[in-house]
C-alpha cells in the first residue's frame, strides 16, 4: 500500500521538500520525486515560486517529466517550455498520447512546433494536427480522439476478445461506441455491462441511452454540463453527427477553472489567473486594473459627500457616522449578491422565480435593515445625545439596507441580460450603490430635518 | 438519442415548467417528469421556492421518488419527509440501497426511523445500521458497503464468471476488491484491466497500488484528499485494516460543499447553506448576525474618525475624502485575502514559501500604492487646490494599501495557525484593520500635518 503522506500536497509535505532543497540533498530528492506520482508533481510545481520550481524540474524523472508538463498550469508550462530546444521537446513527447501532445505544443512557438511535429509517429501526428485545427476554447480541442468502437449485432464475447487482440481501453476510457459504418453513434455500452451481462448477447440489448456533445460547443459550457449532469466521459460528433472523440469530464474541470473560484476571484477583483505564486509585476498590472476601477466609485462617493459640504461643516458627528451606513449598506447588499451570483450560476433563476426573489430580498433587507438601523440609533443616540441625528440615522440605514438587497438582486440580473458577468463588474456596481445611497440619504436627510 | 434540453437545468426549461404549472396542464407535467432523469428531478426541485417545490413533488413518478429525496439537498428532503407517514417512508424506500435508505432516514423522526427499519429486507437493514452507526461526520457513514471482493489466485476469467453468475457491480463499482480470507484488502483491480488483460492471467498480477481511507476519516478531510488526487473511488478500511466499503466520490463532493463556494460564501457573510430559495426568515436571521458582527467594526472606524473632531471641523474636505482612503485599501486588501485564502485552501503554503509570500505582497502593495497614490493626490489637489491636503491624502492611501497587502497576508495565516477559518472572519478583521489605519493615517497625518 501506498504511504499516505507522499500523495497529498500538506504543509509538512512542503516543508520536508524545503529542507532538501536548502541542504541540496539530491540523493534525497531524486528519491522522493521518484515515488511521487504525476498529479502529485504537478500540484508540487504549483506550490512554489518561480525561482524554487525551476530548481525542481531537474529531479523530475524523465520519463514522466512529459506528463507532468501536460498536467501543470499553462502559465508554468509556458515558462519551461520557452528555454528548450526543438530536440528537447522532441524528447519530452515521445510517448504521450495525442492530447498531451497537444497540450505541450500549445505554448511552444512555431518554429519548435513545425520541428516537432515532423518527427510524431505518423498517427498521433494526424491526431494532434487535427485537435490543433479546432479553436482553443471549444470541446474537439480538448477531447480524446481515440475511442474503442464497434459495430451493432457483435457479441459481448466478441467485444471483449477484440479489446484483448488489438490491445484497446487505455486508462481513460469508460465505455464502448456502437456505431454505424459511417462512424455515426447509435449508443454506447458500458464496461460493467461488458462484464456483467450475458457473454452471448449483443451489444444492442445493452445500449446506453445517450448523451453527445458537439465538437464547436464552448469547453466552458461543456463544462457547466458535464458538472449538472455528474457525466465522467461523453462521446463527442461533429456537425455531421459522426463520432470524432470523446471528453473526459477532469481534462475539462481542469481548463475551465471551477466556477465558484472564479465568482470568487471576480468579486474580489483578482484575475482569473492570478495564483499565490503568480510574479509580483503580473499580479501588481492585474489587480492595479482593478483598483483604477474602484478608484471611480469612491471617488463618486466623494463626490455626493461633497454636495453636502454646508451640513457636514456645521455638525462633525455626521462625518463621524457616515461610514457606518455605507458598510451596513455594503455588507448587506455583497450578501444578496453573492446569493444571487450563485443562483444564476447554478441555472435556479427564471420568471416567476425572479418575482419571489426580489420579494425575499425586499423582505430580508426591511427586516434586517429595521433591527440593524435601530441598533445604530440607539448606540448614536448614546454617543452623542441628539435626537435628530439619531432619526436621520436610523432612517438613512433602513433605507440603505433595504435598497442594497433590492440593488443585490437587480445587478446581476441586468448585468446577465446584457451579457457581462456579474461577478466581475456586480461588486463594484453594487458598492457604487451602496455608498451613493447611504451618504445621500443620510446627509441628504441631515440636510433637510436638521440644517 | 436523449434531448439534450430535457437534461439540463436551463432558464427554458424553468420557464417551460412555470408555465405548465400555471396553466395546471397536469398530463404535460407528468410526462415531464417521466423524462427526467434523477439528477435532473433533484435539481429542479432545488430551483424553486418551497411553495412550487410542494406542488411539484406529485408530478414524480413513485418509482424513482426515494432516489430523488436520497440525492435532494438535505433541507429539502427534512421537509418533505416531515409530512409524510411511517407507512408513506417504508413504501418510499422500498428498493433503495443501503447509503440511499440511510440517507432518508436520516432526517425522519425516531419513532418512523424504528418502524421503518423492522419493515427493511435483513441484510439491507444490517447495512443501513452499520452506516447508521457512524457518526454523521465520518467517511464510514457516505461509504458504499458493498463491494466486490475476490480472493487472490483467483484468474480474470473466474473472475468475470463469478460477477455474472451473482449478478455483481452495481453501476457504481469501478473496481473489483483482492482481499485474504480475513477481509484484509491486499490489493484492487480496475475494470479495465479485468477486460483487456489475458483472461487466464491471475488477479495478483494486475493489481493496482491502492490508497485507502480509514472508516473514522472527517469526511471532509477526504473529500480534499479524493478531488486533490483526482479519485473516483477509494476503498474504505476499518482502523483494523479489514475492507468494510468503498467511497465514491460523487457522493462526498455533493456533501462536503465546493470549497471555493464555500470561501465565496464566508467571506461574503453568507452561511454555509444558504442558497437562493432558503426561506426569507431563515436568511434574514443567519445575515443578520454578520451584520451584527460587521457593526462593531463600522463603529470601530467611527470611533477612530470621532478621536479627530478638531481637524474634521476644520477642514470639510478631509470629511469628503475620507471614504477614498478607507476605499482603496479594502479593495487592494481583500485581493491578497482572496488569493492567499484560496491558496491555503490548495495547500500551497508553507515555511520559506510564507516569506517569499509576505514579500511579494509589500511589493505590490506598495508599487499599487504608489501608483494609486500619485493619481488620487493629483485629483485631490486638482479638486480641492491644497497642497497640504493633497500631501496628506498621498502618503495616506500609500500606507493604507501597502499595509492592505501585509495584512491579507497575515490575517489569514494567523487565523489559519489558531485553527480559525480564514474565509470566516479574514474579511471582516481586515475590513477592520484597513478601516482604521486608512482613517488614522488620514486624519492622523492631517492633524500633525495641517492643523
């Protein structure tokens, strides 16, 4: 049995390839990435800055060091690819199926390309030219071109011996093609069906209702797919109907980052690419972008304070409250929208839905907004005993909050009409709403009940 | 061929639904869900209020009605089992495994639990016990008890016989379990191999290294350990090491959430199982509580503001630029939160791997900080014509980002060694932390500086 420990990237993990790096043990290290297995590297190399991943590599054991370079991120693919020579590349892809192949050439320039693609056995070559020819966000990209296909009316029996004979199924595969002369799918069968059901039977009694996915289809929407309906493996035609693959739902989880993390990343103004070991420059223009963008908001915020110069200048404790109803407002409305982001991703919004929706927010935000705003009333009135600011106050959050809930349904519901993400542009939006409303009540009220 | 649009959760078929629901048209509704499949029926349900979900639960066919509860969203099923009678349960799990009929009855009330369980087929009532027995926690509790189990020596041919003549896997196994005469796993084999290797070749020779989980395992311990290894199925032992199930992936993930959903969740204050149709009073009680919480920060940096009535009074503009500073550092801080805590969440982060970390985010703090700095002082003084105003709002946002950057380094590591879950409460400390250094360095620096 496997120990334990060597699979999983853990702190104490790090932490012991660390010290063999500052001791140059590379007795030490050549022997651990020896035992480590190809996603264990993988995720090694990511958990490391440049500097120290470069160190790394030449441990790799050469014959995995291909497929580990087709499983690690792009980016630190790119970056290690860049410094080889054509004949260096060669190396690493020999052996590698089609798609690793694929994936490897991805990020090296024309040249090594051309070179490398000239001394590919003539068969993966056909294979990796034609994964090639499709755009690189769309599923024949990303898709196994080997398949095991058989004709309808074969035996089980037959099947099985026709597997053992032209030594068929790889790893990855999880279920046999039925298909016509044409190479059009009529079904598959899977290989506990193969095992379990009558030996003598066709593989017609045991055909699988089944599900394609178009080779044009976006990888993202693909995705999306793959993750509602739990499917490992689809067969994938083209627009002719005629079989060209199969995907392999972890080849594509891979690429099209899980969703959640990018709602996360967008909301918080990182980029989609942006790791802890992403270099200090990259990650510096990224999210410098961002904060121009913020910048804008704040300084609207700024702006409608301003228009209330005249109040804020007689009475201080308004500017001392101020920011305490922008960042009711604020949290409130981020809750909503974060609810809200993750309905649509999950596909729960539609029609009448919608309606019960703004109807429970509105609800949730009168409600919390009620209690929180006659919190802050009462500690403002404690703090400095008047009963006006008090009122404005308590009326400037409620007001806030209430409409913060509206704004966190509202937002990205429009932004999704218009095509553009809610989460990347939906906080920021929302926090303009949410500041813009809270200071114009409250100063805006100021104004009216107390100037 | 299955229709595509019948299988996934898209805004059409919510709408499609909505509108056979208002028009009553019960036979379009039943021949509806008679197409679904399980998963689909699961999450449909999920897509809509309570009140809809009440109607909607008739239309399911009786025939896969316990399957849909076992996979529904556990709120949900509580709900609808609450209803129902001793008799309406025994009739619901009728046919379902062992893992699905402990599900369900996980969220009956004792009294059916116990009359439900003398009505149960014997070996399936010994299963659900055993499962039952587990606390809820616990990777023994999700796992699938049966498995397939041959002896070694056995050959691949005896093998495949001895599936067919049991009538063995079920559509979930994936592998076939070599176990000694006392249960003790001694090695698995994929299904793949049992098809394509030489039938008359023994079990031994195909087998597989093999990682187990123990039965007493934090279930969502493994739930990281299988998607970090990319594991569809894991045997499961006991802490004597003896084979007692197998777990599958897919039931953990649906479980143990998505951790980036998670963090997304946290650091937005929403709670865990909060989702778009979680009732108006249930969500306004769990928001309500961040609320509370973020309050006591809000006054916090109130409180900090009101140390500077004097300057404040004196000057109204630093009362209108003030939100700018607070502004930029929340937005530059929560961008190293975000990556940091994702980070974390990915086990990238330890020993000198910290220090390159702190680095890294002084350097884009403060080259962010500069940059941002330079062009806030510059609308400053272009808005408000003072040079000293302009000075101090410079070195202000400057302090305020660059400390921003530290502390979303620092907050959550710190969280992380107290064993604190950062996405919980990092944002709102840092919140907090840029709150107050952004208005004491303003105002603070307009003191010394203007007054």
């Amino acid at each position: 049995m496997r120990d334990e420990e060597k699979y999983t990237n853990t702190e104490e993990q790090l932490l012991y390839l660390q010290k063999l790096l500052d001791e140059e043990d590379t007795d030490a290290l050549n022997e651990l990435f020896q035992e480590l297995d190809i996603l264990a590297i993988a995720r090694t190399l990511e958990s490391f800055p440049a500097k120290t991943r470069d160190l790394l590599w030449d441990y790799i054991p050469d014959d995995v060091l291909g497929e580990v370079l087709a499983e690690v991120d792009e980016d630190i693919r790119a970056d290690y690819i860049e410094d080889l020579s054509a004949s260096d590349v060669e190396q690493i892809v020999r052996g590698l199926d089609a798609q690793e192949v694929a994936e490897v050439l991805d990020v090296a320039d024309e040249e090594i390309k051309t070179t490398v693609y000239a001394s590919l056995d003539q068969e993966i070559r056909a294979q990796v030219e034609n994964l090639h020819a499709y755009e690189d966000d769309v599923v024949g990209r990303y898709m196994d071109p080997e398949t095991v296909n058989v004709k309808q009316g074969v035996s089980l029996e037959a099947v099985q011996r026709y597997i053992r004979i032209h030594h068929l199924l790889d790893d990855e595969s999880q279920q046999i093609m039925i298909t016509d002369k044409d190479k059009r799918l009529l079904g598959t069968l899977s290989l506990i069906d193969l095992i379990k059901q009558p030996q003598e039977a066709v593989v017609d009694d045991y055909m699988d209702d089944f599900f394609t996915l178009n080779d044009q289809m976006k990888v993202s929407d693909a995705a999306a797919l793959l993750r509602s309906k739990e499917l490992h493996f689809v067969p994938v035609c083209d627009s002719d109907g005629l079989l060209v693959g199969q995907l392999n739902a972890a080849d594509v989880l891979e690429i099209t980052q899980d969703d959640a993390d990018m709602t996360l990343k967008h909301m918080s103004g990182v980029s989609d690419e942006e790791e802890v070991f992403t270099p200090i420059a990259r990650s510096a223009k990224s999210r410098g972008i961002w904060l121009g963008i913020n910048l804008l908001t704040a300084f609207l915020a700024a702006f409608v304070i301003g228009q209330f110069e005249a109040v804020l200048d007689q009475i201080v404790a308004l500017a001392i409250l101020m920011p305490v109803v922008a960042s009711m407002g604020g949290i409130a409305g981020s809750q909503t929208l974060t609810v809200v982001i993750r309905g649509l991703a999950l596909g729960q919004l539609a029609g009448n839905n919608k309606r019960w929706l703004y109807n429970k927010e509105l609800w949730v935000g009168m409600s919390n907004g009620l209690v929180w705003a006659l919190v802050v009333g009462g500690i403002s009135y404690l703090w400095f005993s008047d009963l006006l600011i008090t009122l404005v106050i308590t009326l400037a959050i409620f007001i806030n909050m209430s409409l913060a809930n509206l704004s966190g349904v509202l937002i990205p519901l429009v932004l999704k009409r218009l095509q553009i993400d809610p989460a990347l542009s939906g906080a920021v939006i929302l926090t303009t709403v949410t500041d813009v409303v809270g200071f114009l009540s409250f100063l805006g009220l100021a104004t009216l009940i107390i100037l």
